[in-house]
C-alpha cells in the first residue's frame, strides 16, 4: 500500500507516490502562483493525486507546509507571502473531499523530523531533534519514537527560543531568538556588519549568500573566520540548550547552512564536546547532517500516514 | 492493588502506601544520616516496605530522588552531599532484591510531575510543563501523556537552558542559565546585591529568604519591588521558552517560591499574555501553580509504578 506525500515549498510543491519503504514511485512538481486561490491551487493538487490512483493503490495524503498551522482546524496560521491565499482554508477536508483519502497535515520541519526517523541514518532512535538552518531556524522533536506535537501542533518551534533576552530583536518580537543568530539570514547580516572593518576581506563588495561566505572562511579569511567562529558559538549554545531539555539521542542538522559539511560540523561537535554536551557526567548526544536531502519533504509527508 | 511511594529529600525520606486513586492509605518519614552507607540506608528503605507487604496488598514501588540519575543503571550521578553514600549504588536492583517488588526510580521533578498529570488539577492533558523553583529549578514534561525521558532519563533539566548566554555563570558551568535567575537562591542574591543601593530598605540587615523578599514586595519595598519585577522578566522569558519549544496546555509551578502565590503568579499571567505566549496567535498556555502538596512526592513516586 502507497501513501501521496505533498510538499509544499516556497516556490513549488513536490507530490510524490511513497512506498511503505520510503522509496519514491512516482513525482511531479507544480509552481506555486500566489494569485492563484487557495481552493483552486488546493483542486488542482486534488487531481494530480487522483491521476496517481488510478495507477498506484494508494491509502492517504501526508502534506507538510511551511509556517505555523493549527491542526485542530486543518488551517496555515501564518506562512510565507507566496501561501497567503491559503490561509484559513481547512486544508484537510478539502483534500479529503476532493480525493476521499484520508488526509494528514503538518509544517515542514515536523515532516523533515518524521522522515528522518522513519528512513533515516538515525531511524528508530527514541529520542531525536531536528534543526533546520535556513532563512529562518525551525525544528522538530521525536519523543518516545514519535512525533511531539504540543497543543494544535504548534509546538516544536526550536528557532524562537531565546538564548539571549537582551539581545538581538527578533522578527517574532522577542529578543534574542536563536533564529536571530543562527539562520543563514543572520549569517549574512553578521558578515555585513564585520565587512566595513575588514576592508580588504575577500567578502567585500560580493553579494553574499552563505556558500560564499563558508568559502571565504574556508580560505581562511578573517573577516569570514570571526563570522562563523561566533555563528559556531550562537548556534552551539543552541544546540547545548537542547541537549539539556532533551537529552536526545541525536541532533540532526538540516536546511541550507547545513551544505558548509565539516567546516561546520566539525567545529560545532567541537563545542559541545568541550562544554560537556551541556552537563558533565551526562550522555553523549550525537551531531550530525540529517541524511535525507530533497525528497526528504515528500517522503516525510508520506511519513504522516504511512 | 496498592502501590509504595518513596520521597527522598534532602534531609529525610518519605515512605507511603498509595492505592490506584493516589490516596495515601499509610505513611512514615525517616531520617537521613549523609554519613550511613547507602546499602545500609536502601535496606532500612526495605525493611519499612516489607513491614508494609504484611499489612497492604503491594505490587511495586516507586521511588523519587534528587539529582541526576542514570536510569539505565538504576543509579544516582550527582546529588546534594547528604545522598553522597548512595552514588553507584544501582538502587533499582538492590531494592528488588530485598522487597522481591517491581521498583521505579526517578528524578524528584520527574515524580512531582507525575503525580500532577496522574492526580492533579490539570490531570489528563497532552503536554504538560512543571517547574520546581526552589534552592535550584528543575522540571518534568508530560508529552501525549506520559513522561518524557530522554536517553538514560537524563532530560527535562529545565533549569539549565541558558536564557543569556554573555550572562551570568552558573554552578552547571554555564552562562546564563535560568537557574541563575529563577532560582530562590538567585532572588535571595539578587536582593543581597541591590540593598547596597538602597539602605532605607525593610530588608536592611535581615537574614534574607524567600519569605521575607516575597513581605516587602507586598508592602511596597522599593528594593524587593525592583528585585522581583526582574524576577518576574527572568522567568517570565524562561516561560516563554518553554511555551515555544512545546505549545503546552498547562506549565505548573511549584517549590518554595510558589508559596509568593498571587503575588507571582498575577505578573507572571499578564508577562506572558503580554507577550502572546511566545508566538503571537497560537494557542494559549495556561500557567497556574501545582496542585498538589507536601504529599505529591510520595504520590509522584507510587504513579511511577501505578
């Protein structure tokens, strides 16, 4: 029996046929339109999964989105402009009527979180946390071998929480969220600001994204080394915050920043190692890369019904 | 069928015969010696819960101790000096050896937590958040209604997030910890430090404790009114963290600093509404004190097993 996982990125949404293995039969990608209506763009996706049933057997629809959601109602809350018109739309009995599966909703990172457990490198662990480090930082918890969920699935929202009360504002409204120090977003922003003291840094005057700042760190650049000498620190904080709450078996590390590989990996397990994994004497968390990469969204929808 | 509770504190030890309602049917209390080796004390333990076999239907026991264990060993890591003698002692294995019972063993805020999720106020939710703000602060988290653990049950150190990470030190070794702001000690240091501002205090020359900081905020004390709406702002953005990171129906507080009551507990609501519980529109955490007393360690421990 197969399972339509959908996931809906910024830009366009992936709907693939998963198998019980996690193995993808079958996908197609459809762009987003923002003027589209949510109803028509939610209609069209219905026909793209009812095309698939006429093929594969198929017992549900998993559908990861990005923002934050409440799944009492089966509703995006607050999302990228891109799916505005998809607020307030109770996504899952629209797609439950349109294609008479059963349907599971839920945000991304939680779906990133879901298909690593069930395919991952690290699958089965009873206690794993996934970060996301993109343009913002998000997460996902697996507890007792399942997904946390928190009340209307909106827990789990690891880039929001604060390391630094008098520190930096936040896009939330709160000061000193780790997603003010440890998205690719302010990566970029960091390296700005150092720039106009390092004038002759390889960085000057490019237009910065975060693969080029990693190379010029990589090259041992000064201004590039501090940058991510203090981004190691922000985010390592982070992460020894929820060694402590967690005490997981595994923290994965996903999303953009995670492409710096053993510049940044390295480092980092350096950091936690040397503060203890955040108290001595305790377990040893392991760090690593989550192992899926871009199909991990629609396996990970799959994940919610399979 | 009925059930032991056993409540290790710091200076003496609570044993109780619960049954499945969390009724206490019996109870004695004995006496810590720090200098009584552990053996000795874990068989005095046994002896009280053999006496009681003769009396109650027993089918397990459960037992709360502070500190960090190692639950995969049964063992206590690190404690308060008076429980040094039962370090790498496995106590799980030494009970059921002397009481031929089915024996539990966790941490005191883990156990304080239980027994709220199991017979308290708000018993029954999904996700459930307890803090114990006393000499330290500690905690318990109650996800889809069981305890989380974490690897060896090492997790939900509550009280060691760093919510400032340039902060102050900790005795975990950290900066910044919200044990550092939220604990009594830390309110009573904080005190300790702004009388030297302010000589005209009600607090002047006292021997400072809770009780009496928590006094003359309520007559006004500018110097206890300073040192407790900061007390208010620490764990306030400690709250709030723990709203973000787990969307909880209720966060429970309880130890000593729970008896200021609605002097806390008042400011505390309207920090945390004021800041739309972490993530502006989402679902509303309750905050509200423990329900249960002096009792809830005995009873925590005994759901342990129930």
């Amino acid at each position: 029996m197969n399972v339509v996982g959908i996931d809906v990125g910024g830009t366009s949404i992936k709907i693939g046929v998963v198998n019980q293995k996690g193995r993808i039969l079958k996908k197609v990608s459809v762009a987003i339109n923002p003027k589209e209506p949510g109803l028509t763009a939610l209609s069209r996706l219905a026909k793209t999964i009812n095309s698939f049933k006429k093929t594969y057997h198929v017992k549900g629809v998993g559908i990861g989105v990005p923002g934050i959601l409440d799944l009492s109602r089966g509703e995006v809350l607050f999302s990228s402009t891109t799916l505005n018109s998809w607020h307030s739309i109770n996504i899952v009995k629209t797609l439950t009527n349109l294609t008479h599966l059963k349907v599971v909703l839920n945000n991304d990172a939680n779906v990133a979180t879901l298909a690593e457990a069930h395919f991952g490198k690290y699958k089965n662990k009873e206690t794993l946390i996934l970060l996301t480090l993109g343009t913002g930082v998000g997460g996902g918890i697996i507890s007792r071998r399942k997904l946390f969920m928190g009340n209307k699935g909106q827990g789990a929202e690891l880039g929001h929480i604060s390391i630094d009360i008098h520190g930096r504002r936040c896009g939330c409204g709160r000061h000193g969220c780790l997603e003010a120090y440890a998205s690719a977003t302010a990566l970029i922003n960091d390296t700005k600001k150092i720039l106009k003291k390092y004038p002759n840094s390889l960085l000057k005057n490019k237009k910065l994204n975060g693969k080029i700042i990693w190379d010029a760190y990589r090259k041992k650049d000064l201004a590039a080394s501090i940058v991510i000498r203090n981004y190691i620190y922000y985010l390592g904080e982070g992460i020894l915050n929820y060694c402590i709450i967690f005490r997981p078996d595994v923290i994965l590390l996903t999303g953009g920043i995670a492409n710096a590989g053993n510049l940044l990996l390295k480092p980092l397990r350096e950091y936690v190692k040397k503060n203890h994994d955040g108290i001595s004497g305790t377990a040893p968390v392991l760090l690593d890369f989550a192992s899926l990469k871009y199909d991990s969204g629609i396996i990970g929808a799959a994940s919610l019904v399979l």
